[in-house]
C-alpha cells in the first residue's frame, strides 16, 4: 500500500510561536481604539482607506519580524516527503511560503500580496512600512488594497474548490491551529471523515472538531513534530 493522501488545514494556532497573535489572543487588544473585526471590512475600506491601510501596515510589520516554526517546517517536509499532499490556510501571514511549502491554498488572501479595487491588478508587494497610504494602482490610478478576505467577503472560488478537492480524497485530514468555527473552512474535514478517512487535530484546547478527531493538545511546534516522526517510523518513511 501507498503512503495516505494528506490534506492540512491550518490556522491561526500555527503562527502562534512565530510570535503572531491569534484572532482570540488579540481580542482584547484595540489598536489605536479601534477592533481588528471592525477594520478588516469593505465598508470601513470605503469609509478610510487611509485608517484601513494604516493598520495593515502596522499588521505587515509585525508579521515581517516573525520567522516561521517548526510546525511550518514540518508541512513544508511534508510537501516534499509525500506524493498526494494539500495544504490549505486560513492564515494571511506568509508564513508557509517563508518555509519552504511550495503550494499553499490561501483561503483568506495573504498580506503580501495587494490588488486593485477596480481593475485586476495585482501585486506582491512586501514593503515595510509602506509608503505613501493609501497606495494608488499604477495601472488605472484607484485604490489598492491588501488582497486578504475582509468581513462580509467570499471566499476564493477556486481554491476553496480545489481544498475541498483535497479533503475529499484524503485519507488522513490534519487540523492545525484553528478553532474550528469558521465555515466553509470548519467543514473541509468532514468531506475526509464522511469518506472513511480520519481527522487529527492538533490544538492546545479542545474545539468543536474535538469529539470527530484524534487529538493532539499542545503546542503545535511541538505536537507536530512528535506526530510526523512517528508517522515516520510506522510507514518506514526516510526522514529529508
Ligand atoms: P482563531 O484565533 O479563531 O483560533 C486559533 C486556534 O489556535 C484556537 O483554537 C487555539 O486554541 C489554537 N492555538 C493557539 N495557540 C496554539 C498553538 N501554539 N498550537 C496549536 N494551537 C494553538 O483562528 P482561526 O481558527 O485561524 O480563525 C480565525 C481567523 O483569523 C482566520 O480567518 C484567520 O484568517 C485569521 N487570523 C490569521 C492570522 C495569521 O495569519 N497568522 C492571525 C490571526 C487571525
């Protein structure tokens, strides 16, 4: 028999020993008395662009002083390591690429890429701090902005398509550093388990997914080395 198909689906969680808050950890912040959720909207992009970008750009620097964790390390092994391999994140921090992952599905975007409100310009674009604000499209002269899924937006048709592709014939579905309540991405798993494969979770607390999975609790820096060296040894699998 073959090695299983893998899918993956990370989350916030993941990029916490990088040193990136989760959505949950920075709740009680506020920047500049503003809420993260409040901001991150087309409505409050329409009303201040300036304001909007202001905060992306505080985002962007921050997340430009984090390096990647040996969770990252291991999906990007993984990707090289495995014949069928897919992973999907909710994260917009880069921090997959920065590894070594070689296809990552963006569910929500990625700071470091920007785009054009109106025409279909796009951008990479990983100047920190940016400058001036709001940036301007050089192809058209409208508004840039960070091509990331605000409140209210849909989702990538197309990635979500090819996740839920992924997840579908997986026979092993690994969930990384998520709650686990937001939809459509909460669902990805159920397509593997609903095919007879099987959900590990890999979390610090237990999630909705919880009572469907084989948890991992811990760190995911930590679990997920442990799991993947042993999953290692089971399938006689040369570590890279
Ligand atoms: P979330 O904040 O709702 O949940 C994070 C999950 O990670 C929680 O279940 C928590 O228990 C778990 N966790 C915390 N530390 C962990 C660790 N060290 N190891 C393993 N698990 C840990 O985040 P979410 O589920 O990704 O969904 C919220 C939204 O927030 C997403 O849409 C995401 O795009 C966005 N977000 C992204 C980033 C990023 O890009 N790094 C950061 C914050 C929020």
């Amino acid at each position: 028999m073959g090695l299983p198909r893998i899918a993956v689906l990370t989350g916030a969680g993941v990029s916490a020993a990088s040193g990136i808050p989760t959505f949950r950890d920075a709740a009680g912040g506020l920047w500049r008395q503003h809420r993260a959720e409040d901001l991150a909207t087309p409505q409050a992009f329409a009303r201040a662009p300036k304001l909007v970008w202001e905060f992306y750009d505080h985002r962007r620097q921050r997340i430009a002083g984090c390096r990647p964790n040996p969770a990252h390390a291991i999906l990007a092994e993984m990707d090289t390591r495995l014949p069928d391999f897919t992973l999907v994140t909710q994260n917009i921090d880069g921090l997959h690429l920065q590894a070594g992952s070689r296809r990552v599905l963006h569910l929500h975007g990625n700071i470091w890429q920007i785009k054009c409100v109106f025409c279909d310009y796009r951008q990479e674009n990983r100047q920190v701090p940016l400058s001036p604000l709001p940036p301007r499209c050089p192809e058209c002269g409208d508004l840039l902005r960070p091509d990331v899924v605000w409140f209210g937006e849909t989702l990538p048709w197309a990635e979500l398509q090819q996740a839920a592709r992924a997840f579908e014939r997986a026979d092993l579905a690994l969930v990384v550093g998520t709650s686990a309540v937001v939809y459509p991405a909460a669902e990805l798993p159920f397509y593997t388990r609903h095919r007879g494969g099987e959900i590990l979770e890999f979390n610090t607390e237990a999630t909705p997914l919880s009572p469907h999975a084989t948890s991992w609790f811990g760190p995911s820096a930590e679990t997920l080395p442990r799991w993947w060296a042993q999953f290692c040894a089971e399938q006689g699998l040369a570590r890279g």
